[in-house]
C-alpha cells in the first residue's frame, strides 16, 4: 500500500483535492455532503490516475535520478501491468464519479487528465515549454470545485482557472531550480532559459507578479459573483508580497537556497489565498 501511495503520490493528490473543495465552498449556495464527497474522490481519482501513467511513461527516466529512482516502478517493486490497472481504473472510476455531479465537470476533469498523460509527460523530455501545458491540467482543480456546484464555466471559473495557472510558474521553476543537476541526468530542462541564469530568475518574477494582480482582480467587481472585501484583499497582498519578496531575492543572488525558500513560499501562497478566499465569501 505504501507503494501505491507513491505510485498515485497522495500527497499532491491533497492538495489538488485541497484546491477543488476551495473551489466548492466558494460555489455551493448550500454545502451537500454527497456532492462534496464525489468531487473530492473524484478529484482524487483522477489525480492518482495521471500519477501513474506518469510514471508508466517515465520508468527509465525515474530510475536515474536520485528523488525518483526509488519509485515502486523503477525499483522494481511493482509491475507494470499493475500501475495500468491502477491507472486506468481510477481514470475510468474518476471520470464517473465526477460525471455524476455534471458532465462540464466531468469533461474538465477527463482534459486535464489527458492533457497531463499525453502533452504534458512526452514534452517534459524535449522542451521547456512543457511547463506551460503542464500548467493547464494543474490550474484546473480549482475551477473544477465551482463548476462541480454551479454546472457554469463563466468569468468566476475562468478567474478560478487564470490565478492556479499563473501561480504554477514561480512555484515549480523555483523546484526545477532545486532540482537542476538531478533533472538533467533524465534530460529534462524544465527552467525558462532551459539553464540555471538570471533571465530565468527575472522570468519567475514577473510572473509572480501577475499573480498577485490575478489574486486581488476580485476586488474590483470585474469577476462576477465572485468578490473580496478591503481586509481579505490587504491578506492577499501580504501573502503575494512574500512570494514576490522571496523571488525578488532569488533573482538578485540566485542560489539553490533562495530557490527552496521561494518554493516554499508559493507552496504557503496558494492554500492560505485559498482559505482566505472561503473564509471572506462566508463572513460577506
């Protein structure tokens, strides 16, 4: 079980579920357990799903890096047949589960697992690039909780959508960073430049600060239903100041500790804009 916990990598799969229920709560004009529990097994489902085929396709790659050789697959722990049928069945029982609520969520769900399997994995290993298909998929989850209750694609999911997708770029440039040396033994060059250098520590920064932009847009009434009072607002600046901090300083004396220190900070970033969103829709 401990292999399969690997092979589906439960810990992302919290918090891509993390993000959905956010996505939820901001939704539901009434919390429904049965509606919360599918799209969280769901969520979950297809998670675990891309996971493992992700690792399918990467077993020789894995084997040679230190942070993955380790994986049930290339350590030999686990057969392939195996992985296909844990991917596969969860990518199917995902799918359904999710179907039940809506098909709109249903079909989002299916895209980001096919993107994530078909666009994003084959990609990784030829260009850079492959971040901003990958970011597609992973800025899902969040609107995927809104769609789930609401049924509607509109200017709140697409905000939704827009603040993940955007985050993505700081955060894992800063783990590409992190990771530089072990990810070129597979042949992945995942940063902007494809090289440890300034433009790419420049790059994470303005993303950064798109981000916050995109965070506090729903302050100013253009995101439909979806709003932020003055002192929700004034969290989510400080919280997107220390990001935009931790990158202006990766950029002004790159190291691979600046870069852990930054991840960190978008790893703090995006669950407590997310709480503070919720939070600041129920006390309106």
């Amino acid at each position: 079980m401990r292999d399969v916990g690997l092979l589906l990598k439960f810990r992302l799969a919290f918090t891509v579920v993390f993000s959905a229920a956010a996505g939820y709560l901001l939704g539901a004009p009434s919390f429904v357990w049965s509606e919360f529990l599918l799209l969280t097994l769901g969520g979950f489902a297809i998670v675990g799903s891309s996971n493992a085929f992700n690792q399918i396709w990467e077993i020789e790659r894995d084997a040679v890096m230190e942070r993955t050789k380790n994986r049930p697959l290339p350590a030999g722990r686990m057969r392939k047949s195996e992985a296909y049928a844990w991917a596969i069945s969860l990518g199917i029982a995902g799918t359904l589960a999710l179907g039940y609520l809506n098909v709109a969520t249903a079909a989002f769900g299916l895209l980001s697992l096919l993107i994530y399997v078909l666009a994003y994995t084959p990609m990784k290993a030829h260009s850079p690039w492959a971040v901003l298909v990958g970011a597609f998929p992973g800025a899902i989850p969040f609107l995927l909780g809104w769609v789930a209750v609401t049924g509607d694609f509109g200017i709140e999911a697409g905000s939704l959508f827009a603040i993940q997708f955007i985050w993505q770029f700081p955060h894992f440039w800063a783990i590409a960073w992190v990771g530089y040396e072990d990810y070129a033994k597979a042949g992945y060059y995942l940063l902007p430049t494809g090289q440890k250098d300034r433009t790419a520590t420049f790059v994470s920064v303005v993303y950064t600060v798109w981000m916050i932009l995109l965070s506090v847009l729903p302050a100013f009434g253009v995101t439909g239903s979806l709003s932020l009072s003055l002192p929700a607002t004034a969290v989510v600046l400080v919280l997107g100041a220390d990001v935009l901090y931790h990158a202006w300083t990766h950029h002004k004396n790159p190291s691979d500790l600046s870069a852990r220190k930054l991840m960190f900070a978008t790893i703090r970033y995006l669950p407590l804009l997310q709480i503070t969103y919720v939070i600041d829709h129920y006390l309106a």
